[in-house]
C-alpha cells in the first residue's frame, strides 16, 4: 500500500493495519487462508479459459474450494474405510454359505463367532471413519461457503455503481442463498460418488475378475452405455437447471421489491396487483421446478432401467455358470475354460454386481447436483467478470483539506439518451458551503455521485485538493466524507452501533457527544437502554426528523472534512426542520460542504449557489445577490426552489 500524502505516523499505521486485516481475512484464523482477496483470484481464474474453452466443472470447483490435496487423500482413505463393510460383508456371507453342510453343522458354527467379530470390528470402524471424513469434509465446505460468502460482499463492495444501477436485489439475494446451496451439494457428489462410488467400481470391476472374468465382460458394459446416457441427457439438464435458477431469481426480486413497497401497495389499495406479480413468478418457479425434477427423474430412471436389464442378464449367466457342467465356451473360434461357480461365489458376484450397478446409479442420478453446482459456479462468476473499482497502488490522499474542483466533467448512465452533465465546472473551496439547486433530473444528485468517485466522468476532471480522483485511491477519500440523504439507511442494531457504524470499537462518548450535538440526545435518552436501544428494521419506530438527527450524529461522529447533504430535510415537518436544520449548522461547521436542496431554509446561509440546469451552471452566486437578479434562482425560490 502506497504511503499516504500528508499522513502523520498514526495514520500511517491505521492505514496500513486496515490493509493486513482486510487482507488476511479478519481474526478468524480458520478463514484466514481462505480470505476474500485469495478468493477473489480464484473466482477470477475460474471465469478464465483453457485453451480458449470454460473449464470443467471439476476444474472449476477444484480450483475454487479451500481444500488441501492431502485432505482430499485423507477423505478419500476415510470414505473407503467406511465403505468397506459393503465390501466384505458378501465375502463373509459366501463363506459363512460354502461352510454350509448338512453333514457336519460344525463347519459353519465355528466360522460364525469370527464373522460376528469381525462384522462388530467393520461396524465400529465405519462409525470412526464416517465421521472423521464428514467433519474433515463439513469444514472444507463451510470454509467455501463463508469465504464465498464474505468474497461477494467485497465485491459488490467494490463494483461500479454502473452494475448496481441495473442489478436485481432479489438475484443478488439468490447467489448468496440459493447458488451456495448447490455448491454445498457439489461436495456430496465429490466425497460419496466421486471419491466412494468410482472407488466401489474399481474394486468390485477387480474382484469379479479375479472370479470370473466371463461375468466381468458383461458388467463392464454398463459403463460405456450409462455413460452414453449421461452425455445425452447432459445438456437438457444442465439448460433446466439454469432456466430453474433464473426463475428462482425473478421470483425472489419480486418478492424483496413487494416487501419493501408493502405500504406503498397499502396506501394505494394494490394489493391484489401485487400479489399477481409474486404469484406469476412463483407459478413459473414451479413450471421450471416440475421441468427440472422431470429431467432428474427421468435420469434416474434410465439409469436404473439399464441396471435392471443389466442385472438379470448377469443373475441368469451366474446361475447358468452355477448349474452347468464344466466344459469350455467357444467365443470367436477361442475356447474359454469355464469352471462352475458355488452358491457362495454366485451370492457374492451377485451382491458384487449390485454394489457396481448401484454407484453406476449413485453417479448418474447426482448428475443434476453437478449440473446445478456447475450453473451456480456460472452465476457467482457473473460477478467476476463485471468492472470493479480499481484503487489498488493509488495515492492515498491523508487528510483532505477539503477543496473540490470539477473541470469541464461531461457523464452519460448507461441506457441514458442525454448527458447528465454537460461541460460542467464548479470550485468549491476548502471549509465553504455550496448548495447545488435546480429543477428534479437537472444532475445535482449526479454531481455528488461524482465527487464521491461513484462514477468516472467520460471527459473532464474531478479534483479533490488539487489531486485528480481518478489517481487518488477513493476508499481513503470517502473514509474523510460524511453524507447525509433523505433516505436515512438504519440498520438492525443498536443506536450506539448506528452512529457509530464502520468503528469496530465504538467510542461512548464520542457518539453520545455526537447525538448531543444532532439534537438526538433528547429523544434517545427516552428510548430504552439509551444508546443501547436496539432499532427494528430500518429504523421503524422512528419519526423521519428522529431518523435524520441520528443520520447527522452518524457524520459527526466521522468527523468529516468534506461533507454532502442530499436533499437532508426535504421530506421534514416544519418542527423537525428546524431542530435538523440546527444539527447541520453544527455539522456543517468549518467544512467543506456540498448542499443538494429543495428548501430556502437549506441554502440561504450557503457561501454560494450554484443553479444547475441540463447538467449545466446557469447562474451562481449568494442568496442575496441571485435574488437582486431576475434569473433562474429566483424563479425557483418563489416557488420555493421544489421543482
């Protein structure tokens, strides 16, 4: 990390300790190795192509989960170890048979008590091995899951806001919950069919041929053809599965944005409307769903269709082999020696053959698992692959004196057909006010968004300090902001934790000095617990002046040096105005602040004005020299600037 401009030792070392614990991934040790940084180079190199092709799924998944090769070798020993009852339990049944003689019952007496024994031995070892592989196992795929989890929250963190300004709250939800679902399930397929079942196919194809290797040439062609059928039915699937998950997606932005317009559908008595709009996404979740569990079933199905045919061809050539008499088999002019087989032997092919055909299956019907984990790789990705903020080896600039300067700033939002600004050029100097007025979509909202670094213009400069934004590392800029909207964001938590949010070690008092200094200390002193009250969701239960002052003791308390107030008091009484307007004098206070306002009250005592208009500076100076004008400001101030 670069050193900063300007910054004094202490915040040489806040800086360069924020650094080490974003990048190590925070205290927790076990998720240190597995931090969003190195993880975010794995999503990375798992968008990438190989030879000009996607990687695998297998490739993909592998270079994406925490898991050390020797752990996989250790899941692998442990997940036979505790396979290896179904292994030998048919041995033992065929020899405890061929021991069977009606002549001497003693035979098979005294093998019994070393069967039981050894039974006894293989059940307790499968208890040990089963769970030692499932925690080994549970902490790769909870380490996945948590990093991918805090992966993604850094970056949205850090994507443009180009992104934001299309996404669906509801997909984003989808990936978090839905997507790391059946990358969970992507484990299981590893571990029990992958790892267990391809090892079950090996060793039992082995043993049969060491019996009887006639038997062995039929079994094996249940290979070639369920792999025949899972490439067919591959691609269907795997196209289900992504129109499913899409589906589930609609589904849930509809329902977050009905949630969150609840008392928008209310007042407007559109209730009916809405529940439509859920229901028709929830009809096509459940179209897709019947979609996706046909193509499973019928996966499954097949599969078990050629087992079955398969099966019966091998009980009728392991009873023919069991009854017939001992003669050579002639294949292709080549004679074949052919002994009979006993009845042990048949049971324990038969069983053999029915361990080998049921982890062909077990592979075949987790086919879909695979093909969701695959689709939900693909969706996660999609974040990858978006632009992200680039700040890494940019000055930092520390502190700010608060001085910003836009120079001929020309911006345009994707889809738009106008520019939103225009060659626009403002200066405001450092621990001066301007308020920015004009008529709704004229850029004022923009121009903040651009002094924030949110955007980058297509032409021109935004400088803070004199220093382009473009070279300054913005995270450090925007740490010495406070903003202050109309739409107060409160979070589930204490009021404490609200003022004082971002600070992983709140100071008391300088939070309860903060709401002193907001005039929220009058409300919050009545609350219970104080600044221990626990706020409900988004801040319900307040008043919109209560949630404001909060929104004010929030700045303070960051002690910006450059401040942006967005319309703060639009949306007040009259009473509330005033007890707000007073917090954001304190506030505004030998800073640099910008003011988006509706409001005589919010400009008047601003050291300039400036009226914007199609992204444009059509007039600007003082309150009282722009009223002596016959101009644009005037024009609005009589009618009270809201537009």
């Amino acid at each position: 990390m670069p050193e900063p401009i300007g910054a004094g030792p202490e915040d040489r070392s806040a800086a360069s300790k924020t650094s080490r614990t974003t990048l190590n991934g925070g205290d927790d040790p076990e998720l240190r190795r597995f931090a969003p940084p190195v993880l975010s180079a794995r999503m990375r190199a798992v968008t990438g192509t190989v030879g000009g092709r996607q990687p695998s799924i297998l490739r993909a998944y592998f270079r994406l989960q925490p898991g050390t090769w020797w752990e996989w070798l250790m899941i692998w020993v442990l997940q036979n170890l505790r396979h290896a009852p179904t292994y030998i339990f048919p041995l033992l049944t065929g020899f405890l048979i061929d021991r069977i003689d009606p002549g001497n019952p003693d035979r098979a007496m005294d093998a019994l008590p070393w069967v039981l024994a050894a039974t006894f031995g293989l059940c307790v070892m499968n208890v040990v091995t089963t769970t030692a592989g499932r925690m080994i196992l549970s902490r790769i795929n909870r380490t996945l899951t948590a990093g991918l989890r805090r992966s993604l929250v850094r970056r949205l963190n850090r994507l443009d806001f180009a992104y934001h300004d299309r996404a669906k709250a509801g997909e984003l939800q989808n990936k978090f919950v839905l997507d790391m679902a059946r990358l969970e399930g992507m484990q299981s397929f590893l571990s029990e069919n992958i790892l267990m079942h391809g090892t079950t196919i090996l060793v039992m194809l082995t043993i049969i041929a060491f019996k009887n290797p006639l038997l062995l040439m039929v079994i094996a062609a249940a290979v070639p053809i369920n792999l025949t059928l899972a490439r067919l039915l591959w691609r269907p699937v795997s196209r289900t599965t992504e129109s499913f998950r899409r589906a589930e997606s609609t589904f849930l932005s509809h329902l977050n944005e009905t949630l969150l317009g609840l008392r928008l559908s209310r007042a407007h008595a559109t209730e009916d409307w809405s529940e439509e709009r859920v229901g028709r996404a929830a009809g096509r979740v459940a179209r897709r769903g019947m979609q996706y569990d046909f193509m499973i079933n019928l996966f499954g199905s097949s599969a078990w269709a050629v087992s079955s045919l398969l099966q019966m061809v091998v009980v009728g050539l392991g009873v023919w082999l069991a009854v017939r008499s001992q003669q050579d088999l002639q294949i292709f002019g080549y004679a074949i020696a052919l002994e009979r087989i006993s009845l042990g032997d048949l049971t324990v092919l038969l069983a053999y053959y029915g361990l080998t055909a049921g982890a062909i299956g077990a592979i075949l019907n987790s086919m879909p698992t695979m093909a969701a984990a695959g689709d939900a790789i693909r969706s996660l990705s999609e974040l990858y692959q978006e632009e992200g903020e680039a700040d890494a080896g940019k000055r930092a600039l520390i502190p700010i004196r608060g001085e910003v300067r836009l120079e001929q700033v020309r911006f345009r939002y994707a889809g738009a057909g106008n520019h939103s600004l225009d060659g626009l050029n403002l200066h405001i100097p450092a621990g001066t006010s301007l308020a920015l007025v004009g008529h709704s979509g004229s850029g004022k909202s923009t121009i903040a968004s651009m002094i924030l670094g949110f955007y980058a213009p297509e032409q021109g400069r935004v400088l803070i300090d004199g220093f382009d934004l473009a070279g300054l590392d913005r995270r450090v800029v925007r740490r010495q902001v406070g903003v202050v909207s109309q739409d107060v964001v409160l979070f589930r938590d204490s009021i404490l934790n609200n003022i004082a949010w971002g600070d992983r070690t709140p100071d008391r008092e300088k939070a309860r000095e903060a709401a002193l200094r907001a005039n929220a200390l009058e409300f919050i002193d009545h609350l219970p617990g104080g600044l221990d009250h626990l706020l409900k969701d988004r801040g319900g239960g307040l008043s919109g002046g209560q949630r404001q002052r909060l929104a004010i003791a929030r700045a303070l308390y960051r002690d910006p040096r450059l401040l942006i107030l967005d319309e703060a008091t639009s949306a007040l009484d009259p009473a509330s105005e005033r007890l707000v307007q007073s917090a954001l004098e304190a506030l505004m206070r030998n800073r640099t602040t910008v003011i988006i306002a509706h409001r005589l009250s919010t400009v008047r005592h601003a050291n300039c004005i400036a009226v914007i208009d199609h992204g444009k500076v059509v007039e600007s100076g003082t309150f009282d020299e722009m009223m002596d004008r016959d101009g644009p400001f005037r024009q609005l101030a009589q009618g009270q600037l809201a537009t």
